[in-house]
C-alpha cells in the first residue's frame, strides 16, 4: 500500500532552533513568534518579527492544555532560545515549539538585529549560565534576593523577658540539587535538595516569605499587613513558649467568653475565666477538680468597667459573702468542689451604667512558700484598690 507522504507525520521531520522574538499571543493561546535559524534571516527590514509565523508551543502532561488546568501560559520570554519542528514540514509555515534551551549568554541584545529579544530585556546578565544563580550558588555572582534577604534580616529584637533575632538565612545550596523557579518580576520558589540544609523557600518580589528549613523552623516574613480569615474554629497547640513583641497598639474583642488557663511553679494554680454576659449580672464559677482537697484560696474580681459606684457580692454554694476588700477575696471552705456566683449591686445614683463582671480570677492556697510569694505578688498587683464596706442594699 502506498503511503501518502502529503499527511501529516509522514511528510517528514522538519526540526528547528530558533529565538523568541514575540509572545504577545492574540489569542491567548500561549503562542510565541520564533525567529528560526536556518530558515530566517537576521535582516529585520526583510522580515521584521511581525511577519514570523505564530508556533504552539508543547506544554508538559503536567498541563493539561485544556480549560486553563496546569500551568499556563508558557513560560517563554523574548530571547529564548527553542527547539521545536514545522508540521507541514518543508512548507515551515507551521512551527511547534518543543521545549527551551539555557546556555552562556555572551553579549546583551541587540535589538536591531533578529535573533535577540527586540525589547533589549533578556539576557539580563552576560557571561555566566542562564541556570538561576540560586541554584548555581557562585558566591562570586549572588542573587539578589539572596542578597536583600541578608541585608534585611531582624535582629535584636527586646522581648518582656528576652532578646531574640530572626534566624540566620538558611540557604547553603549546592548545585544540582536545589530546583528554582522564578518569574520575570522576581516571584520565586525554591526547592532545596542539599544534603543537611534541605529547605523549600517561596517568596513574593516584595520581600513577603514563608521558608521551611532542615531542621523543621519556619520562618514566615509579611512585608506589609496580614489578614487570617477564619471561618469556624483556630486551634494553636505551642509546646514550648511564645513571645510577641508589638510596637504599636494591641486591640482585641470578644464576642463571646473569654478563657485564660495558666500554669506556673509560682502560681500552682491560676484559673481565669472572663466573662462578658450581655443581660444577666451575675456569673457563675465552678471551682474545678484542684481546689477539692484545698482548704483556702484567693479570689480576684474584676469590673468593666471599673467602679467606686457598685458593690460585688459572692455566694458560694448559696451562702452569701459581700466583698470587703475589692476586689481580692480570701475564703476558707470545707474540702469539695464550690460554685461561686458574683453579683452587682449600685449603692448610689440611678444605677445606670452598671459595670459587667469583666474577669474572675482564683488562685489555690495549698500553703507553701510558693503560695505565700504568689499571694504578695497578687495584693501589690491589687493594691491601688481602696477597702470599703458596703451594705446590700435593701
């Protein structure tokens, strides 16, 4: 049977290598203008980039090549060099574009001849490899971000109990085994091989980052404002301490209750719940599983907001005490759990603006001298409270 060589694939393979010299695609279909050697001439008056043929350009399987899914448009710039073949063959009206090729630019673009990139962009740096400098790592020839992530490292920051500094920069890769990608305005991604300083590293051009190191730290850097949107619930699990340093104000809005649990060889106990009912002025506190076998402990109330106007009276298990010294409160109680109830009451005026109960703080005594250090810390930290007497009123 004879073949018909005039169909495609049977026409021949008609290969190439050209420059891209436009991928303006009118149809956003990822096409470039490729200027082939061989086949076009240099000369820019006898065909000028415009009048070159339109190559589709083969995308890997990881693309699709269908309703946008994978990566797409082709990464391809003015300048780069590329392999491909025409599928009508000898007729070379109809390029495919297979694939790019890096090499050792030697000269800057000339952008009155063809075969170089006519914007005078790329290349951008001359005699070195067109690899990324991060993944060659020639400390001879430094990325910039490379550089700027040195320069704009935090130090020294103060903390409450401590200075701290953010973390060396972690890259120390060695080529072949750090893979980088980076766009035309500097986005850049790194996944990094190297043996001992493995990392993966994503940064925007502005400097915002996230980085994973060998050892597991991330560090995240946000150069201007920071949104979390959270839809349901955030839960944060921190194995070992946490410090927060903020130079400006610090605002926060509960909508609902507010629960602070802490732990500490000098506080054997310290449970706070705040609570901010909107109707109802009077809380209740269930003195948990600790305080059973306790014989006296401390309480704290707290208004909001604060008042010289209003008595807290306490009920524990139904029997009532008013508060003599406001707003530290030391009771004895047989052994067994309590429910504390709080309650407002004005002792002058219309009672307008009451106060909410804003916090209810209780602190174990269990008699050691760590009890005795933490009670001191606690009437110091109360002691701008005047002591009154004041009668229930009614």
């Amino acid at each position: 049977m004879a073949i018909d060589k005039n169909f495609m694939g049977r026409n021949g393979f008609v290969w190439f290598v050209g420059v891209v010299e436009d991928r303006n695609d009118p149809e956003y279909l990822g096409r470039v203008r490729v200027r082939a050697v061989g086949f076009h001439t240099d000369d820019k008056i006898k065909l000028p980039t415009i009048d070159l043929p339109w190559a589709q350009v083969i995308l890997p399987v990881t693309s699709a090549g269908i309703s946008g899914i994978g990566s797409s448009p082709a990464a391809l710039l003015e300048g780069s060099w590329v392999f491909g073949y025409f599928r009508d063959a000898e007729m070379a009206q109809q390029p495919m574009v297979i694939g790019s090729m890096p090499g050792y630019s030697i000269e800057l673009a000339n952008t009155s001849k063809g075969f170089y990139d006519p914007n005078g962009n790329y290349p951008r740096n001359i005699n070195e490899v067109d690899t990324n400098r991060l993944a060659v790592h020639n400390t001879d020839k430094e990325a910039a971000s490379l550089t700027t992530r040195k320069a704009d490292r935090l130090t020294n920051i103060v903390g409450v109990n401590n200075t701290w500094s953010q973390p060396e920069i972690a890259y120390n890769a060695v080529y072949p085994y750090n893979k980088v990608y980076e766009t035309e305005n500097g986005h850049i991604m790194e996944f990094d091989d190297t043996a001992e300083h493995r990392r993966i590293h994503i940064r925007h051009a502005s400097g915002s980052s996230i980085e994973m190191t060998e050892n597991g730290d991330t560090i995240e850097i946000t150069k201007n404002d920071r949104y979390i949107l959270i839809t349901k619930d955030n839960k944060v699990y921190i194995k070992g301490s946490k410090d927060v340093v903020i130079d400006g104000d610090y605002d926060l809005k509960v909508n609902g209750n507010y629960n602070i649990a802490v732990y500490h060889p000098d506080y054997p106990i310290l449970r706070n719940t705040v609570y901010m009912p909107k109707a109802s002025r009077t809380v209740k506190y269930n003195l948990d599983d600790e305080y059973i076998s306790a014989a006296s402990a401390d309480l704290q109330i707290a208004l909001l907001p604060l008042s010289n106007d209003h008595v807290v009276e306490l009920a524990f298990n139904g029997k009532r005490h008013t508060l003599l010294e406001f707003p530290v409160f030391d009771f004895k109680k047989s052994k067994g759990r309590w429910l504390v109830e709080a309650s407002i009451y004005a002792v002058g005026g219309d009672g307008q603006g009451t106060p909410q109960i804003d916090s209810l703080i209780s602190m174990l005594d269990d008699g050691s001298n760590r009890s005795k250090i933490r009670e001191t810390k606690t009437r110091i930290l109360w002691k701008m409270w005047k002591k009154r007497i004041y009668r229930r009123p009614g």
